[in-house]
C-alpha cells in the first residue's frame, strides 16, 4: 500500500511540473501562419484563341496591292489573341495565274504577307475554292506560304505533308488543328492525290481527332459547311457537329454560308464538351447578299490554373466580336459597334443571334 501511494506521489509531482513548463493557451495571440505548414503556390494564366472568317477577295479587292489599311480599324483586336486563324477562302495562287474573284478565284499572294502582319498564326486552306486553280494554284499558294513562314492546314502539298502534325504549343499547351471542306465546286482532285484538300467524311473526321487527341491537350477543328447566306447551322452541321464532339474535339470554327450563325456548347453521352461556332460570316469580301458584310472575331479563352505545380486546364468564356466591311477606298473592316448606324445592323443583334442574349 505505502509503495502505491509513493507512486501516486511521484506522479503527480511530475505532472505538476511539466504544467509549469506549459502557458496558458490563450494569455498570448495566436498567428496561425507562424506555425501551419499548409501552403499553396496558385497561378492563372489565359490563353486567347481564335477565328476571322471568309477572306473573298472579289472585284476590287484582288486589284490591292496592300490589304493592311483595309484591317487597320480592328489590328489591335486581331493581335491581341495568341493563336488566330482564319479561313483564306479564295486562293491566293498569285498574279502568275492571273487575278480574278468569283466563280474561280486566283488571289494575289500578299494577302497572306499581309494577314502575317496584323496577327494571323495559320490560315485553314480547306474550303470550296481551293481548286480553283487546280492543282498547280494551290501548289503555288503553299510555296508562298512557306517563303513568308505562314502555317496553313486543311489543303497540303504531299502525303507527307497532310501527315505532318499541325500543333502549336502556347504556354506548354498543346494545340491541334484539323480542317475539312463539304466541296470543291466541282473542281475533281487529281488521281492519287486526295492529299491536297481534306474533304467531309464522317469515319476519317473522327479517325483524325482521336489521333491527333493522343498527342496534344486540345484538338481545334475547322469546318467549311452548311448552307450559304442562311442565318442559322441546318441539321448537317448539327448531325457533324455532334460526331466531332463524340471524337473528342474541343472547339469547332464553322464558316461557308457567309453569314453569322449561333454558337453552342455541345456535349455528349460521355460528358465531354465542345465548343461550337457554326458560322462566323464573311470577315473581308465585296459580297452585296443581304448580312454578308457582317462577321466576326469568335474567340475563346483556355484558363489554365497552376496548383502546387500542376495544371489544371479548362476552357472559358466564348465571345464573338462582331466586325462589318465598310465599301470605301479602301474597303475596310471595321469594329461594328463604331458603324452600326451605316451597316444597319447593331452589336446587340449580333451578339443575340449568336448566344441567344
């Protein structure tokens, strides 16, 4: 018994003295930074893609021989994206072929020097009037492409070159880019060279963005289609449109009918989710048809979120800056916002019929 509470009496002398060594938990301020461990490195970071639509160079546009006081009014907006595509649609096969608009357009060279120069990265060559001038147009379109360092997609040189991958890396993203015409005006591809212009089939659409899937972080697909000066996508596009989505594309930039059709998100079965302008109209052309002298930037934003060293990517924030070609001399594309009253269209229009506002 006296050997128990011995024990007892050395115990609590011990915890006694240890209390001692112990402050009262709330005599001092309390800095949680001063003592947690928990840290996070974030950053954001946004990517700015997009597309100008329909570059015709009908009478007397083919006759310029610079284009860059026509793209002066909106130079600011093109640049200030970090990829910007667009669709070159009359082929700029150069005065070797002499230059003429429609129905079989040869288009001088330096609109290509002069789209580099406000901003362009890549123009889709994949469209009706590729074979305008045959074969030898194109080949001669491509070559200049090359000398001035402008990277086109849609139409290519050889088989090796159709087999060469289109990516752009931004920022340690990944870009791919794949581009398809419904046509080429009648214009036959030559025997053995279905190389040169990437035409509309369903099962090679699909084959295409599930390869090119593997190698990159967002697949962008050009799509020359639908139905020419109507305002909204038929159900062609929307069967297409569904399909490249199925396959895994994120972001599809439609243009051919001339006019502006709405944009929608698209998502499939499996959740996936892609990014859908049906048509952003004619960005510079001499067209009189009724709302073919309005189109526009469609732009979207990558956000990638850097937590603690890895990436989180996302896609963000579709928007169509409307632009409008005012006849003059020269012809220019301007903001519509600022030419509203002479257009007869407004901002407001433009932005309800493309997003339903």
């Amino acid at each position: 018994m006296k050997t128990l509470i011995s024990l007892l009496v050395i115990l609590i002398g011990v915890l006694f003295y240890f209390n001692l060594q112990i402050k009262e938990p709330f005599h001092e301020k309390f800095h949680g930074k001063h003592y947690s461990t928990f840290h996070i490195d974030y950053r954001e970071d946004t990517i700015k893609i997009g597309m100008i639509g329909d570059i015709l160079l009908h009478l007397p546009l083919y006759n310029y021989e610079s284009f860059l006081s026509s793209f002066e009014p909106v130079r600011e907006e093109l640049d200030s994206l970090d990829i910007l595509l667009a669709n070159q649609e009359s082929i700029p096969a150069g005065v070797q072929f002499g230059l003429s608009g429609y129905p079989d357009f040869a288009s001088p060279s330096h609109i290509v020097d002069d789209l580099k120069t406000v901003g362009v990265d890549m123009v889709s060559m994949a469209n009706n009037h590729t074979l305008d001038q045959e074969e030898q147009g194109l080949l001669a379109a491509i070559e200049h492409m090359k000398t001035v360092d402008m990277p086109y997609f849609g139409a290519y040189e050889s088989l090796e070159d159709l087999q060469t991958d289109r990516i752009f890396k931004v920022d340690n993203i990944d870009f791919g880019f794949l581009s398809y015409t419904y046509g080429t005006n009648g214009h036959e591809t030559p025997s053995g060279k279905d190389y040169l212009v990437n035409r509309i089939n369903a099962e090679q659409i699909t084959k295409d963005i599930r390869t090119l899937q593997q190698k990159v972080d967002f697949v962008v697909v050009s799509m020359h289609w639908g139905a020419e000066y109507e305002l909204e996508p038929n159900d062609e596009q929307k069967s297409l449109a569904n399909t490249i989505a199925g396959a895994g594309a994120d972001i599809i930039f439609g243009h051919h009918p001339h006019v502006i059709q709405p944009y929608e998100m698209v998502t499939t079965n499996s959740g996936h989710r892609a990014h859908v302008f049906y048509s952003i109209g004619n960005f510079f052309s001499a067209q009189k048809q009724e709302n073919t002298n309005v189109g526009g930037i469609a732009k979207i934003e990558i956000l990638k979120k850097t937590i603690n060293g890895k990436q989180v990517l996302s896609i963000e924030n579709p928007s169509f800056v409307a632009t409008a070609v005012m006849r003059g001399e020269p012809f220019t594309v301007n903001l519509l916002e600022n030419v509203e009253n002479e257009i007869g269209k407004s901002d407001k229009w433009v932005q309800q019929h493309v997003f339903g506002e």
